[in-house]
C-alpha cells in the first residue's frame, strides 16, 4: 500500500513540476496550500525511504532497489505526460495499419468547411473504400478508368434498386471482355462524411465482375482526390 501511495506522489509531483515549469522562481510562483502540499508529499516519501531501510527484513540493497523502480516508475509516467502528443500520434498511426483495408482513417475539416477522408491502399495494390449507397453499407474498389460507379445485381437490390425493371443494354468493358450493364441513378452516394446525391450508375449482369467499382461519376463530383504512396485522399 505504501508503495503505491509513494507512486501516486511521484506522479502528482512530476505533473506539477512540468505544469508550473522549474527553475529558482517555482517556489516564489507557490501559494501556501500548494507549499504546504508539496512539503508533505516530500515527507511521506522521506518517510518511505527511511522504514524501507529501518525495516529489518529488507537488505540495504534491496531497499535501494525498491526505490530506484519506484523512481524509474515514476519519471516514465511523468516523460509519457510530458511526450502525450507524440504518443498519440504514434498510436493513431499504429491503429490505422491495424485497420482493415477500406475503413476510414481520419477525416479532416477546414474553416472553408472541406471535408477530406483517408483510406489505404490493399493488400493487392488496389484502392477500396467502405461506402453506403441509398444508405446501405458495402465496398467499392477505387477505379478512376471506369466511367461510372458499378455495382454488382446483389449489392444494387441490397440499395433497393428493382432489378426485374432493368434493361442491360449498356456496354462496358471489363477484364473479362465486353459485358452489358443497366443505367441506373443512385439517390446517395458517401464515404464517411462525404455525400454526394443523384449519382448516376451502372448495374453490371450477374456474374460479370466480381466488385463494385467507384467510377468516376462519383469522383469527378468531389473537389479532388489524390493518390500519394499507400494512401488515397478524398476531399468534398
């Protein structure tokens, strides 16, 4: 119990110091309570020190070390307070490699009211992103080449597009060569905060390809996008 009363003080204190900042004028910026305080937190540790080295059963050494660990405790706490920022960043980015391929890593705002999102880049060097279309989850690879956003028959009945109304009789090349698709317009389209309404689309037969694709229909609507290293930046 003593042993954490003593880590608590250290702590406290650190906190303290690095707020008020040091030098010969810390005590002349100290009011009474905070003297007072400062006083017994330096009496209880005394205290501490001193019936770790009384004690009988603990050898000089190993009263030594005890607080040595107590001290090394302690300055790590308060250096992790001081480096918080950094930490944060370090972890944020340790966070989004952990992320799935797709998910958003961070959005961003401005005074002008532009929104931007981030999104890595898979596995398989293709750009894919968590999208909702009519309101309704689903990913859409990134494909700057298609003229169109494309969705796949399930995926398009899933957003609640009719697919018995359809009428396959636009052409559209694939890697599987020609294939014919249905017009259609989405009422929704967004990633993350980015919202973009009336998109046209295309509903692509079944089995013709094996992902939806974000076309250029919905990108050329953005303010821009850009492709730097493993990352694409979406901004609206």
């Amino acid at each position: 119990m003593k042993a954490w009363v003593v880590l608590a003080l250290l702590i406290a204190a650190g906190v303290f110091l690095l707020s008020r900042g040091g030098g010969a004028e810390l005590l002349s910026d100290l009011g009474t309570g905070e003297i007072v305080s400062l006083a017994a937190g330096l009496v209880l540790v005394t205290v501490y020190i001193f019936s770790l080295f009384s004690d009988e059963r603990t050898r000089p050494l190993q009263a030594i070390r005890y607080v040595l660990i107590w001290l090394a405790l302690g300055f790590g706490l308060v250096a992790g307070y001081s480096y918080r920022e950094e930490l944060s960043m370090v972890a944020s980015r340790v966070t989004n490699e952990l992320l799935p391929s797709g998910q958003i890593l961070s959005v961003e705002t401005n005074a002008e009211g532009e929104r931007a999102v981030r999104v890595r880049r898979r596995l398989d060097g293709h750009f894919a992103v968590r999208a909702a279309v009519n309101g309704q989850a689903m990913t859409l690879m990134v494909d700057t080449g298609a003229s169109s956003v494309v969705l796949k028959p399930a995926d398009a009945e899933r957003a609640g597009i009719d697919l018995d109304r359809l009428s396959y009789t636009v052409p559209v090349d694939t890697a599987n060569g020609t294939t014919f698709t249905a017009a259609v317009r989405l009422r929704s389209l967004s990633i993350g905060p980015l919202v973009v309404h009336d998109v046209n689309a295309l509903v692509a037969r079944p089995g013709s390809v094996k992902e939806n694709l974000l076309g250029m229909s919905f990108l050329r609507r953005l303010r821009s996008y850009e492709f730097a290293k493993d990352y694409l930046t979406l901004r609206g």
